[in-house]
C-alpha cells in the first residue's frame, strides 16, 4: 500500500481540452512547472468527437476538424514541457490551491501555487427545461449522441427530431443523415437559429432537412422507446400556441438546448460565479475571487469558436504563471478595480473586473438579440473607450472588442445600439 | 441578370454573399458582395455551378485504443460525390496505428482527392480484438 | 409438507411460497421468508425489482399521524417503520430521521394541525409540537408559514435501495427470481395453488398477490368478487443536490380546509436531492408514469408558496408512480389496506390498495402475512444467522472520508476510477452493480444500484464511460444496451460493423 503522493506545482491546469491545453503551454513558456490534469484517456476534452470542420481559421489560418485542432495544441503543451496526467479526474479543490486527483489505483494530493480551471461544460437536459412524456429510451443530448456515433459506433436510431438549432444539433443532423438515418425536422423555439448560418446550410438546406422555426416540443411519445414526439408554435414570449400541436414521428429525440459551464469544483472552491454566464467572475487577468485560481474556455463562458478559447486560455495561463512566479497579480477587489456591465442589448460581459490602470483590455461578450448593423460601444462615464463596429450581430457569436483602460474611473458599460 | 443570397460554408464567418450574374457564372460575369476574402467568389461560382464539399466522417480501426478514427476528405469533392466517398469508406478497416494525416483512400473517384486520417489512434496492446 | 433445507425454487417444483410482484412488498416478503428455512419463487413482470411505485415515491419513514387509529395503515405503519429502520440497518440501506414540518399558510389550518395531532398521539406518534413561525424558521431556514406541527419520528428512506437490498439478499440466500414473467392468472390447485405466466407455471402452496396497481385484477381470475383498484398518479419533480444543502426536513402543508390528501411536499433525499410532489390525479392507464408540462407548473408554484427562495432553475428530473387506490375518482380520500384471502382454500393472500404508507408498511405487512401462514402451516425453521450470505448495500464511495477512500482505492484499484462525475461513482461501484446477484443488465438497473447517469447532467458524461466499459471489457453488443429490458432498447445497432474481427 503506497502513501497518498502529494507533489508540488507552480500551475495546475483543470481540463485538457482547448482552452486547457493552451493555458498549460502558455505558462510553461512562461517558465512555470505545469501540470495538466484531464479525466479523458486522449488529451483535447470534446474536440476528439467534433469530427467535423471549422477550427483553427483564426489560431492557424487553416480550416481543421476537432482532433486536428487539438493536437497542435497538444504538440503545443508537451512541446513546452507540460506534464501530463490522463485518465485522471480532480474531485477537490480548496481555496488554498490543493487538488485531490482521483484515476485508477490512486488518489493523489496536488499543491498548485496557482490552479487553471478548464474543465468546459455540460450539455441542459430533457430534465433540465421539463419536457412532458415518460422516459422512453432514445432520447439523447446531441453531445452525447456525437460521442456514441464517432467514438461508440453505435447507431443510435433510425428516424431523428433535433431540438434546438445550435451549432451541435446542426452538425449531428448532417451527421447522422450521412450515416443513413432520416432526420425529420429540426426543432427551434426562437424565432431565429441559434447555429451558425453556415451550418444552417451545409447541415439542413443541403439535404432538405425542414427547420421550424418558433417551435418546440411539448411531449414526448413513447413509453419504452421514443415513438414520436408533439410540436407546438410558441409566440414571441414563449407561450405554447394551443391548437397548433402536429405530431412528428421519430424514434430517437436529440436534445441541443444549450451548454452550462460545469463550476462544481469551483463553487467547492468558494469561487464567486457570474449569474448569467454561469462560470466565475474574473478580472482582466482571468482571476477569479479566490487568490491564485484562474478561469477560462467554455467553464467561464459559452464559446462559440475552440480558437477564442484557447486564446482566452493562454491569457489565463500567462497570468497563473505570473502569478506562481510570486508576480503582482491584481485581485478581485472592489476599491482596486472597475465592473464592467453588460449595459442594453449586451448579454454578458467577461471579464467583469478590470484592474486601474490597465491599459487595454479585451472584452468577450456576447448581444441579446440578432440585429443587422450595428456598433457595440463601451462607455465610462462619459467617455467612449471601445467600439466595435458589425454588419451584423447574433447571439450565437461571440463578439470581441480592445477597450483603453488606462484613465478609466468609473465602472464600464457594454452597450449595443 | 440572375441573383442569389447565399451563406458561405468556407469558414465560421459565414459570409452572407449577394451574387449577381449574367449567363454562365464565372469570374468575369459574376459579382460578389459580403465577402471577407477572395475565396468567397470562388465559393460562388462553385455553388452555382458545382458545389463542393467536405466530407468528415470515420473509419473503423482494427487493434487500436478507439473503435474508430475519424477522416476527412483532403479537399472539397463536389457535392454529388459525396455519397461515392461514403460508400468507399464504409467497408475500409485500417490497421492500428493510425495517424494525423495518413491516407486511407487515395483519389477517389478520379476527383483527385484522398481521404486521410483525421484522429490518431494509438495501437492497443495485449488483446488484439476491439 | 415440511423443508428443512433453504432450497432454490425452480419452476417445475412446488415452492412453498409464490410471491407475485416484487416491489417493496413482495421483496420485504422474501427477505423476510429468506431468513427462515422454506423455499420461495418471485414473479415479476419488470426485469428487476421495484421498478414501479416503490421506485417512484416520496421515500418517507411516516411518522403515523394521518391514519385512523386501529386501521391497518396506522397499525402497519406504525410496527412497519421499527422494522424498517432494522431491517435498512442490517443492510446497510441509507435512512435518516430527519423531522417533518406540517406547515400552516393561514390560521384556518391551525385547527387541521391539531386535528393532526391527535390521530398521531391515538396512533402513537411521539414528540409532536405545534410550533409558530419563528420556531419553524430556526428549524428549517426559508420555510414560509403561520405556525407548524413539528413531527421529529418522521424520516426518509432510499425507497429503490432499501428494495433492491432486501431482494438481492433474498436471492443469495436461496430465493428464486423470475424476472421478465408476468403473472395472468392465479388458480387452485392441488398443493395450493398456481400462477401461469407465459413464460411459465410457478405452483407453491401459498401465493402471495402484491403485485401493485395490477393486485386488484389479478386477484379477480381467482376471487372474481376482489375489488379492483384505480389508478391515480403522482409526479414528482427533482432537484439539484445544490437545494439539498438548504432543506434538513420533510415540509408539507397542512390538510386544506375541506378537503383530504396529502399535498405538494418537499422531500429531502437520502441522496442530497431534494422532491417537489406528488400531484394527484386518477388515471385510466396502470402504466401511465409520464409527467405533464401543467403539473410540473402546478407543482414548482405550490412548492414555492412553502418556500419562496425554492431554487427552482436546479430542477433535473421528473418521474411519476401510480398508487394503488380502492377509492373511485368520486369517492377519493384513501381506503384502508385489504388483506383478503381467496375464500376457497384460503392459500392465496391478496394485498390490495397498498397505497401511502405502503413504503414504511411493508415490512410489517410481509411479517403479519408470514405470521398468518405460519398458523396452518408447519412452522419453518429459522436460518442460523452464521449460514446467512450477507449482500449489505455497498456505502456510497463519495460520501466516504478520505482516509477511508485511500484505503479503499489501494485494495480495488477500479475505486480510484471515477466514471459519473456528478454523483462520485468508481467504476468498482458499477462493475459491483453489473455483477448483481439477480442478474440485471438494464441501464436502469445499473443506475438504481450505483447512482451512475443519476446526476444533474443526467448521463453526459457516465452513459460514454459505462458504453465503452461494458463494449470493450465485457463485450456488450450495442442491442443489449437497453433502459429497463427487451422492450426499450438504447441503440438500434452498430454505425460501422464489426465483423471484420
């Protein structure tokens, strides 16, 4: 029986995927002793299932599957020297930066001088937003169905209704229509689409697939297995339409009704969480609350591309290197810094604390509503100190923006004209 | 004169473009707005003319650590091949290893494009069943 | 005829007893019947235990407030729960004591708190205090009302475990299993009686009827003047464990004025989860365990009536079960447990309408129906505890102090592989689950066992690992992947065959 092993490192990074990986190889050419840490045998979180394309136009200025993506990072991180622990996953973290890693025949203490939260998101369930019906065999997240078709190589059904027309639910439809199973409709209760209109017409319009938009689905039929599933139209406040129910058949009902950042270690960890993006709230150096624990990707906030978040996670990584190295790391205090607010029609905005006297900071953040040209300003006090002119703007993209911050004062509002 | 709005698949951006033409598209007869980059009128006169694609899907792997390695088409094919592409993939078994960029198919179809390896797949050791 | 060796039952013997159903009743039965020398055959139509109501209930230990006194529900309940809270301790079976508050939104329901009170103090129910507002917050923080009854005996029970524990112990010590057989018809014979299922005859000399929402009509191919039953459903709502950290006690409201039943209440879990529910409504169809969009409404505005601060954005789940009522739709209320023993050879035992206190009941139930067997029939000897196989229910590796998991993680190796990452579940935890001595292979029942796709993300992460685990180390093909048996497949087949290999 060996003792617990309790080792030591200047940046644990939580999560091997994009914005990991890129955290952990930013800080280890920063000069830091970097261990990452993923619960996956293959290093690169979803990328390994995203078999499709659209990666790395703006990281390499190449169009990349998932797995291709992942693995320049990967050469990235062992490149720089990052350890790494596979097949290993972090059940504890404390404030005072110990990890409690669990894998097969060992549970392990790591102390971090600074700790990179990475670990993504999981995908709202069928139990989450409550759709009526028993609980039939064949109802699936499409995540969870990407996994079992390109890693399982299991058909998962025959005859397929898509809710919700994210990016994810239109490259499973085209998926799995490649791979001979019928897709019925694609379900989308906002009066838009929320994927991509770029995959709107390589994943539906090319094979024909109906989209129908201000619609959901209000049951689902079956006992045993899904035998069909009801529609109904919803109005512009979300009301169900009655008498407009048609029934869709279908055996298997896929489920891309939105992604939530997984922060369980993080509350565990007392780290504060934004209630709109769900993930921390952090400084412009990706800080959250507690000293020294660092957030980025999909766990701070919903991206849209994996290149912004492994962009956002070599910043993080940069700071946490900094930050191990005994570097000034400015933190999450009221009197030291200034809030940003998403002002109107802006989402969210992150980060949401800027240091004073920084000079210039870039904004992620993300509109409302979908709208045709517009200008996004940032605005402190009376000063404007960022714009961001668009020809259009959506919600399902991730808008950036430089804001100059070096004589801001007062607190920072994001608007959207 | 002819006119089309179409979205671009080339990349995220998804460049909505407003195509007008006269006669047989080509690049002296057509004019494409919304574009970001060049590419964006070759899309266009593809589109109208040839579309192309990019087929990703997987291969089954024989001894490796996955089931499966996921492949991509080298190139866009035209869209019609696609269904070729697939039916010459689906009885392909490669041996593991598999890695980044090896070709599984070689110019299917005379389109001059090979699939290739998309995922590495390591090889598993001790039993040599999946 | 008499045993004296605990033999398994095969299907062309004459048992000594056949239990048709084994939810919480019929596996109280056979745990019970486990511990004396006799051999026993269960018929159940699911394929596991306790799929039905017994799964899809409050999971409360009733105090035995809110049953007339001298009724069976009051008598049961009340010897039923110092059983079952022996029987959870000898199998290890999560239970707390954890308090019930019956709260009163408005002082005209003072007076059905009191009324409250003296059925429970008729019933023997210690400790009760009417309560006021404040008294109730120090209590349970966020608990919105006038004044409350504060019912300390009340507990909470994991109603699946405590289920599948007593059945998987019952099947090591001897007693036979049929699962996936449905019973049609009970019938005399001439060693007592038979059951035809199509899957086969089980013949026994007493047959037990506790097969539910189904007793009523499966007692009438016997007993053609056995009452029949109606169901009437009840969905629940789960939450997060999240809202499990800021509820301590069961909280009910109080009886309306005019009316009976039990309401919406907030139930915590053995697990950290907390209940919304049930709602009420008869239905025609026995099977009906689907949730409505309206109910579910219904259920998050009454529970937050109770509890303003209800974190109602952490709801992860929904279920529903089917009570067994004797009561019509007209009549409503609820009727007293019947006993009935078919009239001819009075070797058939029916339970019917083993509705709410059924969970707490059962154990008392299965000892009064031994104890009435035990009257004619020569008395079975009871199992020397030293030839008794244990199968405790396995403790929760998550809840499990550090030291304890290192130690445990060093002796199974499989412990320090966590595979549901929302409920802390090792994959030795699941690959104990697979390995269930009633031979379940049903998604379903794997989770029951182990928590495995229990969790908030409701299998994101585990239902890939528990595929590839049971593909690629036990050789599983996709068409046995199934929810709960044959009739709900997971999968319709491979993507890319395999049959190169």
């Amino acid at each position: 029986m060996s003792e617990p092993v309790c080792s030591t490192v200047d940046v644990a990074v939580i999560g091997g995927g994009p914005a990991g990986l890129a955290a952990a190889a930013a800080a280890a050419r920063a000069g830091a002793n970097v261990l990452l840490i993923d619960r996956n045998p293959q290093l690169g979180g979803i990328l390994n299932q995203c078999i499709h394309d659209g990666f790395g136009l703006h990281a390499f200025g190449e169009v990349l599957t998932g797995p291709e993506f992942a693995d320049r990072y990967v050469r990235q991180a062992i490149g720089a020297g990052v350890r790494l622990r596979t097949r290993t996953l972090v059940t504890g973290l404390s404030a005072d930066g110990e990890l409690v890693c669990s894998r097969y025949g060992a549970r392990e203490t790591v102390r971090a001088k600074a700790t990179v939260l990475a670990m993504g998101c999981r995908e709202r369930t069928r139990g989450m937003i409550r759709i009526p019906g028993a609980r039939p065999a064949g109802v699936y997240t499409a995540g969870t169905a990407q996994w079992l078709t390109n890693i399982g190589n299991v058909r998962i059904g025959r005859r397929i209704v898509i809710l919700g027309s994210g990016d994810i639910g239109l490259i499973m439809a085209r998926r799995l229509t490649w791979e001979g199973a019928e897709v019925a409709a694609v379900i989308e209760k906002l009066p838009y689409p929320s994927g991509l209109p770029r995959n709107i017409n390589q994943c539906l319009l090319d094979y024909d697939i109906p989209l129908h938009l201000s619609h959901s689905v209000t049951c689902i039929q079956g006992r045993n297995r899904v035998q069909g599933v009801t529609v109904s139209r919803f109005d512009e406040n979300g009301h169900a339409d009655s008498g407009s129910e048609f029934e869709l058949t279908c055996d298997t009902l896929l489920l891309s009704v939105g992604l939530i950042p997984e922060n369980e270690l993080s509350r565990h960890a007392g780290v504060a969480l934004d209630r709109t993006t769900s993930g921390a709230d952090v400084t412009d150096e990706y800080m959250t609350s507690v000293p020294g624990v660092f957030s980025c990707g999909n766990v701070l906030h919903i991206h849209d591309l994996a290149d912004w978040a492994a962009e956002e996670g070599e910043r993080a990584g940069v700071s946490a290197a900094r930050y191990a190295d005994g570097g000034v790391v400015r933190q999450l205090q009221d009197n030291a810094s200034i809030v940003v607010r998403a002002g109107a029609g802006v989402r969210y905005v992150v980060p949401q604390r800027i240091q004073r006297g920084v000079e210039e900071v870039l904004l992620s953040l993300r509109v409302t509503a979908p709208r045709g040209p517009t200008t996004i300003r940032a605005v402190c006090g009376n000063t404007i100190v960022g714009e961001l002119r668009l020809r259009k703007a959506h919600p399902a993209t991730m808008e950036q923006m430089s804001v100059r911050t070096a004589e801001a004062a007062k607190d920072l509002e994001v608007i959207c004209e | 004169m002819s006119e089309r709005i179409m979205t671009c698949i080339l990349c995220p951006n998804g460049c909505e473009l407003h195509v007008a033409w006269n006669g047989e598209p080509n690049e002296q007869s057509i004019a494409v707005d919304g574009n970001l980059c060049p590419k964006g009128i070759t899309y266009a006169i593809d589109e109208l003319t040839h579309p192309m694609r990019t087929l990703t899907t997987s291969v089954r792997v024989r001894g490796g650590v996955q089931r499966l390695a996921s492949v991509k088409t080298a190139a866009p094919v035209s869209r019609d091949a696609i269904e070729a592409f697939r039916d010459q993939l689906r009885p392909v078994v490669l041996d593991a290893p598999a890695a980044i960029g090896d070709v599984v198919l070689e110019n299917v179809k005379d389109t001059g494009v090979d699939v290739v390896v998309t995922r590495a797949v390591a090889r598993r050791c001790g039993k040599d069943s999946a | 005829m008499n045993r004296t060796s605990n033999t398994q039952h095969t299907a062309n013997q004459v048992a000594d007893i056949a239990i048709v159903g084994a939810g919480v009743v019929g596996a109280s039965l056979a745990y019970a019947l486990s511990k004396l020398h006799c051999s026993v055959a269960v018929i159940e139509k699911e394929h596991d235990v306790g799929t039905a109501a017994s799964a899809r209930n409050s999971g409360v230990i009733h105090a035995g407030l809110n049953y007339a006194p001298e009724s069976l529900r009051a008598r049961f309940c009340m010897r039923g729960r110092d059983l079952l809270m022996a029987w959870c301790d000898e199998l290890n079976v999560p239970y707390a004591v954890c308090g019930k508050l019956i709260v009163a939104a408005r002082n005209e329901e003072i007076p059905g708190l009191e009324r409250l009170r003296t059925m429970g103090e008729a019933n023997g129910v210690p400790d009760m205090a009417l309560i006021d507002a404040d008294a109730a917050a120090r209590l349970q923080p966020g608990i919105h009302c006038v004044a409350a009854l504060h019912v300390p005996s009340s507990g909470i029970v994991s109603p699946y475990a405590f289920t599948v524990a007593m059945a998987e112990e019952a099947a090591v010590n001897g007693v036979t299993f049929h699962l996936g057989w449905e019973a049609k018809r009970i019938r005399v014979t001439e060693n007592g009686a038979a059951v035809d299922t199509p899957q086969g005859t089980v013949s026994a000399r007493w047959v037990v009827n506790a097969a539910g929402i189904h007793a009523g009509r499966l007692a009438q191919t016997i007993d053609p003047d056995a009452p029949g039953l109606y169901p009437c459903v009840g969905e629940y709502l789960i939450l997060d464990k999240q809202a499990g950290e800021s509820l301590g006690m069961s909280v009910y409201p109080a009886p309306p004025v005019g009316g009976a039943g039990l309401g919406v209440h907030l139930t915590p879990t053995t697990e950290g989860n907390v209940l919304l529910g049930p709602s009420d409504e008869y239905v025609s169809d026995p099977e009906r365990t689907s949730c409505t969009g309206k109910t579910a409404d219904r259920l998050l505005a009454e529970a937050k009536s109770m509890w303003p601060d209800l974190p109602t954005n952490l709801v992860i789940g929904a279920y529903a079960g089917i009570r067994s009522k004797r009561t019509s739709p007209q009549e409503g209320g609820f009727g007293d447990f019947l006993i009935r023993r078919e009239p001819g050879t009075q070797r058939v035992i029916h339970l019917i309408g083993i509705e709410s206190p059924g969970l707490t009941a059962a154990p008392a139930i299965a000892e009064y129906v031994i104890e009435e067997i035990l009257r004619t029939e020569e008395a079975w000897e009871p199992v020397p505890p030293a030839d008794r196989v244990r199968r405790p229910w396995p403790d929760r590796f998550d809840e499990l102090s550090e030291d304890e998991k290192a130690r445990r993680v060093a002796e199974d190796p499989d412990h320090g592989d966590i595979i549901c990452r929302c409920e802390g579940v090792t994959k030795a935890e699941f690959l104990h689950a697979l390995g269930n001595p009633l031979g379940v292979r049903t998604l379903s029942g794997i989770k029951y066992r182990c928590r495995a796709t229990m969790g908030r993300c409701s299998g994101g992460y585990c239902l890939p690992r528990i595929v590839e685990i049971l593909q690629d180390e036990h050789g599983w093909t996709p068409e046995q992947f199934t929810v709960r048996g044959p009739d709900s497949p997971s999968f319709v087949g491979r993507l890319l065959e395999e049959n190169h290999e």
